[in-house]
C-alpha cells in the first residue's frame, strides 16, 4: 500500500481589506481590545479568511517529498532559490496558490492512503475549500469515512476517536515520545509574518519540519499504540 503525509501552511489576509460581513461576523462577540486583536490573529484558521501557502508531501516509505509553496515576490529571487531544488530528500518548488494545489492533486492521486496530523478538521477542509475557489477539481477522497483506514488522522488515533477529550498539539506529542519539533524554531503563529515579509522558502523548509515530525509520529503510533490486524483472540 502506496502512502503519503501531507501537510499544509495558512496564511490569514488583511483584516480592514474584508468585506464588512466578514469583519462584522469575526467581531461579533469581541468585547475588548484584546478580543479585537485575537479576532484579526484567526483569519488564517479558515479558508474563507487565508490562503494555503505551501502543501508539503512525505512518503514514509521511502523518505522522499515535496512541498510546494507560494512565492509571490518574484523580486526575492537573488534572496532564496526559485527554481526547483531538492534538499534533504525534499523537492522544494515554488507557484501561485492555484498552482500548489494543482500540484498537489496531480501528485495525491497516485497514493492509496493519507495520513496527517489533524487533516480531516483542518488541512483537508482547507484544501477542498481553496481548491473550489479556483474550480479546482479534486482526484481523490481527502475525507472518506474516518474508520477504513484510508485516511489516518493521527489527532484522531492518538485520542483514539474522541475517547480522550485532550486534544495536544503535534508539538506537544513530539516532546512527549522526544521527537525533535518544528515548533522549537518556528511556530504556526509566526506563518502569516513570514509570508508577509517574504520568507517563502522559510515557510516551505517549516512545512518540511511537521512532515519528518508527523512521520515519527506514525511510527511511534503503528509500533507502539496500534493493535496489530489479525491479533484479537
């Protein structure tokens, strides 16, 4: 069985630059200043309010992945590397928003199962809803039904479907099983600003970081936690 990690990056657009309903509807129940500000910080939580830039892929088998990224600031090309490159096993290659995506439909479709880390509430919505934005059709099933296997959402196996409430972050789950974290040099948070400043390539080599994580994830998850098929007695 073909696999594949996936991962994505958000970035939340300019707040004053909204339609009034949305800025009407994001402050509905804001009541301070610091209710303001926590209201404009969560336009990159939906698709409705960001936009995806980057999909990273890592097949688990083999080690080798891509992450495609939006790097709109052409003039950053004497900066960071624009044309694709591969690093670390990684292919890094660099598009439009609507460009990513089609590269990352072209490139899922091959795969016979998905895993993420909290994919089926946020990446796969995210990604779906983006690509509609752009007519952008999907080739295969992000979100089928969440017990087949076909995709596993290691948030939902490592809380075991809802039977622990707490629900701990990827970063908190590698500090845990001593993992190293993405979020020790970066943190999702700091996304926005770096796109805005044209830290394309950061954002990218970031995304890199939560794919390795994910993956040692799943192996502490299918070795140590899974129980193996065929074992009830």
């Amino acid at each position: 069985m073909s696999r594949v990690i996936f991962d994505i990056e958000t970035a939340g657009g300019d707040f004053d630059a909204l339609e009034a309903p949305f800025r009407d509807y994001f402050l509905r129940f804001a009541e301070s200043d610091e209710d303001v500000a926590a209201a404009k910080d969560s336009l990159s939580f939906y698709p409705l309010t960001a936009e995806i830039v980057a999909i990273g892929m890592l097949n688990p088998d083999s080690g080798k992945g891509a992450v495609y990224y939006q790097a709109p600031r052409v003039d950053l090309e004497d900066k960071e590397p624009m044309l694709p490159f591969e690093e670390d096993g990684i292919l890094y290659e660099a598009g439009s928003e609507e460009q990513v995506l089609h590269k990352f439909w072209q490139a899922v479709k091959s795969y016979d199962q998905f895993v993420t880390f909290n994919g089926r509430v946020f990446d796969c919505p995210f990604i779906l809803t983006r690509s509609a934005l752009y007519r952008v059709k999907p080739l295969r099933d992000l979100m089928p039904n969440r017990y087949n296997g076909a995709h596993i959402d290691l948030m939902d196996q490592l809380t075991f479907f809802g039977a622990v409430r707490r629900r701990f972050s990827l970063d908190l789950w590698c500090r845990f099983f001593g993992i190293k974290s993405p979020k020790e040099e970066t943190c999702g948070h700091e996304v926005k600003e770096l796109f805005r400043a044209g830290r394309c390539l950061d954002i990218a080599r970031y995304c890199a970081g939560d794919l390795k994580a994910t993956k040692s994830l799943l192996e502490y998850w299918q070795n140590y936690i899974k129980y193996p098929p065929g074992c009830n007695r």
